[in-house]
C-alpha cells in the first residue's frame, strides 16, 4: 500500500487543514451589478410610474457605501501588515536557532537527495567572499604564468650562452 493514502497520513493530512488558519477573503462592493430598469431609460415612463421613482440610484448612498468599504480595506491591510510582521519575527527566529529536520519520516532515497543538496543559503552568504577568492586566484594565476615565462626566457637565454661557450671551446 502506497504510504501517501494510508490511513493515518489521510487523517494527519485532514487535522492539518482543520488547523490551518482560514485567510478570510473580500469582495468589493464595486463590482455589485446595478441593473436599471427599462422604464427608467425613458423619461416620459418615469414620471407615470411613482414606486421606479423610489428605486432610483442613490449616489451619496453609494459613496458613503465606498468610503465605508475602503475603512474596511485599510483595516485589513493594517491587519495582514501586522500578521506578516509576526511571521518574519518567528521566521528569523527559527533561522537563528538553527532548527533541524526530522529527517526519520523520510525513505531513504528522499534522505540521500535531501542531504546531497546544496546548502544555498551558506552559498548566498559566503557570495562575496568566494568572489573575492577567485579575483585573487585569477591574479594570481596570471602572475604565476608572467613569472613562468620570464624564468623560461632566461633559462633559454642561459642555454644558448652555455651552448656557445662549449661550441667555443671545442673548436680551439
């Protein structure tokens, strides 16, 4: 049996989203549908009919409607400000704490590939510095490779003079 739909994992699964916080969703009132009714196109209908008089759009209701919506749409900014605030607090708490994983619920493949990979965050931080060891490495390379073909060039040098001076000798 697959371990995903045991029964246990279905169960830890479902208590795991009856838990989980519910991020409560708004709609804004500006996209309610005002429909008009067809009497109220023509002005002559209008007059005769009292009650679509009654039923007529009121705009400063409508404002007082919209400025009470955008309070409300602050109030929650603020509100998912605040949260976020709270989570980046916990979050750097648990960075500085160094929490490990439980490594114990994994299968064995899943604990090789987990532990092969490449710690990025380490990476990120030692960025400057392994950009700093490699300018120097090229500079150093580049003064190894000047200093290397300055000894070749006098050792050539060197040779050819050594090479005269036994050519001269063996002819007198």
């Amino acid at each position: 049996m697959d371990h995903l739909h045991s029964p246990d994992n279905i169960l830890s699964i479902e208590e795991s989203l009856i838990n989980e916080p519910v991020v409560q969703k708004r709609r804004s009132s500006v996209f309610q549908s005002l429909q008009v009714a067809e009497d109220d196109r023509t002005v002559g209908n209008s007059s005769k009919n009292p009650q679509l008089q009654e039923e007529t759009f009121n705009l400063e209701e409508y404002i007082i409607c919209l400025r009470n919506e955008r309070k409300e749409w602050l109030e929650t900014l603020k509100e998912r400000k605040r949260q976020r605030r709270g989570l980046m607090k916990k979050k750097l708490s648990v960075e500085s704490q160094g929490q490990h994983l439980d490594y114990s619920v994994l299968t064995e493949h899943e604990k090789a590939f987990v532990s092969a990979k490449p710690n990025y965050h380490d990476i990120y931080k030692n960025y400057k510095k392994l950009s700093d060891i490699s300018l120097k490495t090229q500079l150093l390379r580049s003064l190894v490779y000047k200093l290397n073909r300055n000894f070749i060039l006098q050792m050539e040098g060197r040779l050819q003079g050594a090479t005269k001076k036994i050519i001269k000798e063996s002819v007198s």
